[in-house]
C-alpha cells in the first residue's frame, strides 16, 4: 500500500446532491496538501421508461430515452464544472463524466485513470433503505484496488451553546 506522500492521484466521485460539496472539499483539501491531481467523475444511471400500463402479457421490455441521456450529461459536466471552479484552484483536474452503474464506473475510472486514492460521500442509508437501494460507498471500498475514503454524509452538528 501506499503511504500518503505517494497519493499523486485522487478520484473524487460525485453526484447531483447538496453533500457533493463536502466531498469536493474534503478530497480537494486532501489534494492540495498532497500535491495530488484530481479526477472528478459524476456517473448517470442508464433512464429508462416503462410503459404507464404493463401488462405481463405483452413482454414489454423498458425503452432508452436518448435525450435524457444528453440532458443527464450536458448536467452532469455542469456539476463537475462548478465543482472544479468552486473548489479546485491550484489543483490539476480533470473531469469524467460515465453512463451506467455508480459502483461499475467509479472502479472502472479509478483503475482506467491510475488513481491512488478514491473519495466518495454515503447517503447513511441503513436497514431496509439500504437493502433496496444498496451502498455504492460499501461496494467500492470492497472491489476496489486502492484505498477508499468515505466521507459521511450526516448535517452538521452544531456546537453546545
């Protein structure tokens, strides 16, 4: 493993919420004081429509929507720009945004770009929230060939009057 001194690239994944911004700045203040490049990457799922009515019997399969698609990258290249402008002065960056699986893309980028470090945020979802829905944040760390830093998404706690 490497030690810190050694993190010259970290991949900070992000997504459309208001705790991206406390990712962004934790790994960019990470970034600065290791005099590490950053990758930024916002990954949209793949939009699909169903039809309003389904009936099992006509085999129905989900249909693509191509300008959602677009819609979802023309946004998600916004995010990562406001981003990069709101926390990344002094910083080397570069900017991925992937289509498909949250998990699949952040490992695939992270591998693809060499990154020695991946910091990403958890929603803290737990029980049966987390059953349904999954831990992108616990699947990476898992699968993944470099560390991982999850920074909790929690509010605040204001400080004891």
């Amino acid at each position: 493993m490497k030690s810190l001194n050694q993190l010259h690239k970290i991949l900070i994944a992000v997504e459309d919420s208001k705790y991206s911004d406390h990712v962004a700045a934790y790994g960019y203040d990470l970034a600065r004081k290791l005099g590490a490049a950053v990758a930024l990457l916002h990954v949209n799922e793949v939009p699909v429509a169903t039809p309003y009515v389904t009936d099992p019997m006509l085999n129905e399969t989900p249909v693509v929507m191509p300008d959602v698609i677009q819609a979802q990258d023309e946004s998600g290249k916004r995010l990562l720009d406001r981003i990069a402008d709101s926390f990344g002065a002094d910083v080397t960056t570069y900017t991925f945004t992937k289509l498909g699986s949250p998990k699949e893309e952040i490992l695939h980028t992270a591998e693809e770009w060499g990154a020695d470090l991946i910091v990403l945020g958890t929603h803290g979802r737990t029980g049966f929230d987390l059953f349904l829905a999954g831990s992108v944040a616990e699947k990476v760390t898992r699968k993944a060939k470099c560390p991982v830093l999850v920074i909790p998404n929690k509010e605040p706690v204001e400080a004891a009057k």
